[in-house]
C-alpha cells in the first residue's frame, strides 16, 4: 500500500502548476500561458492514467537553441544597455550569427521575469527591424513599483533572459492604406517603429504617414536622432504633444513648428486628420486609457471603427 501512496505523490509532484494572473501579461498572446498550461495538463492526465511517465518527456519549459518559439522561453544574452531618459533603457540581445527574430510587423514579444519569487509576464515590441541579423533591441519603461521594472533595472551585460513569441502585429501591406495616422503614448511608440522602417525602406512603398508622439516633457521623446531623420522622407511627417509643457519657446526651433502643448483631444484629432493627404488608417498604441479615448475621439472625427487598429 505504501508504495502506492507513493507513487500517487510522485505523480502529484510531476503535475503542471496552474499559472497565476501575474504570469499573463494580458496581450491576447495565442497561445497564452493558460494555454499553455491546459496542454501540458491533458499531457499529465494521459501519461498518468497509462502510468508512463515517458509520456512527460516532450515537455520543455524552455529552450536553449536561441529560436524564438511561442509556446517555450528561450534564453537571450544580453549585449548592451544604454539608458534613454531617466526611466526608459533601450536593451540589446544577441541572436546567434546572422539569424534574425524575422518578426511581422508591429508583432511583441513576452518576457518571464522573477520578482521576490513570483513570476511575472510582460509583452515588449521590438523595435530593431525584423530582418536585423544577430542581434534585436527592446526599448523598456522602468515603472517605480512595477514588479518587471524591479527585474529590469537589476539586468547587465551577458545576463540571460528568458523570452517567448512572437504574437499578435499588425499586418501591414505595402500601399494597401493611402495613409496611415499613428498615435502613440509612450512606450506606444515602439510597434510603429518597425512599420515605419519597412515603408521608408521600401521606395515602392508611397504610403504616407503622420506619427502622432504623445509624451510628458520634451526631455522624455525617444530615440529623437531616428524620429528626425524618418521624418526627412517626403512622405512622413511627425507631430509631437507634451502633456507636462506649458511653452514651446524653450525647445529647439526645429520642433516648435510641429509640436502642441497640452494633451491630443478630440479637437486636435480633427485638426490633425483634416491636414492628412488622405483619409487615413488610424494605429493606436498606449496605455488603455489611451487607446479608448482615441478610439472616442476618432469616432467624434468620423473614422470608423473598422479603419482602426489597436495594438
């Protein structure tokens, strides 16, 4: 009979655990942790019910080969850091030779982090180009109390992390919208960035874009030096909005023509889709505040819901 009872606790130990909400970071990811979870469960009830523990041998909670994978992390080295502004750190991974993450546009990443023993999930988009070879770069917001913030600040050069993916993207095609108006709060600004490469380095791509960067002071835009030289292209222009700004005296001249103070309401929405070269396809990413006050705004602005896109 011991032997019994011991088996059964055997089993129990080798029983998946159910994932806690901290583990799912919320982005609709297919598969999802839960997913995730309820196969590698039905896998311990079969190989249970025959007694085969061999059964349990194709699971693997992570990998080491360096291939992005959506149903298993994956360890990346960490090859750089360089702190943006005073919350915001652009990260470099390394990729194995010349491979490239060869992600569609706008699609995110997640990252496992352990905080104090528990587990926490985030969903992060690179903002490198999907076909950059060796190498991907994320751009982070360290949040005072956030759990993953509390991870991230700890991180250095040659540190392993783990990461799985890709998901979700937008699918964009090339001249398939006359022009696309992005608004991005933040970090929002870190999908848009790959699809804005993609059409400037496609010359037979002639979509136009409007990005619209909503940020707290001056000091806090990202990546400036690549904002500025995307916006040299014919067919980009690039608005700025500081919430936190009273003046745009103090800022340099070459921004002042393009840059509002206060926040993006429904007035500006309707300024800025009026001076559009064309009814625009409208992508959205920021905190869902954000996203649900411009998906108000536009629908007050006559876009509909079916020409939009939220990341």
């Amino acid at each position: 009979l011991r032997t019994m009872s011991g088996n059964e606790d055997d089993w129990l130990a080798l029983k998946p655990q159910e994932p806690s909400p901290s583990q799912c970071c919320g982005s609709g990811c297919k598969p999802c942790i839960y997913d995730v979870y309820e196969k590698e469960l039905a896998q311990w009830e079969r190989a249970k019910a025959k007694q085969d523990k061999s059964l349990l041998m194709e699971k693997k909670e992570q990998s080491n080969n360096s291939e992005l994978n959506p149903d298993t992390f994956t360890a990346f080295s960490i090859s750089s850091v360089e702190q943006l502004t005073e919350d915001t750190y652009q990260y470099k991974f390394e990729l194995p030779g010349n491979s490239s993450l060869r992600l569609s546009l706008g699609q995110h990443i997640v990252l496992r982090g352990m905080v104090n023993g528990l587990e926490v999930q985030r969903a992060y988009t690179p903002i490198s180009p999907g076909n950059a070879e060796g190498y991907f770069e994320v751009l982070m917001k360290c949040y005072e109390a956030g759990l993953m913030s509390q991870y991230i600040k700890t991180w250095k050069k040659g540190d392993m992390v783990f990461w799985r993916g890709p998901f979700g993207g937008f699918p964009y095609q090339p001249n398939k919208h006359g022009e696309l108006l992005m608004l991005a709060s933040g970090t929002g600004l870190t999908p848009m960035l790959p699809i804005l490469q993609s059409i400037t380095d496609d010359e037979e791509d002639e979509t136009f874009v409007t990005l619209v960067g909503c940020f707290r002071t001056f000091d806090r835009i990202y990546l400036k030096p690549l904002l500025q030289d995307l916006a040299r292209y014919w067919n980009m222009r690039i608005f700025y909005v500081l919430s936190q700004e009273t003046s745009l005296e103090k800022l340099p001249w070459s921004y002042q023509e393009n840059t509002y103070t206060g926040r993006l309401d429904e007035d500006l929405i309707k300024t800025i889709i009026n001076s559009c070269r064309r009814k625009p396809f409208v992508l959205i990413c920021g905190s869902s505040a954000f996203n649900e006050d411009m998906t108000r705004y536009l629908k007050a602005a006559g876009i509909e819901e079916n020409s939009c896109f939220v990341f």
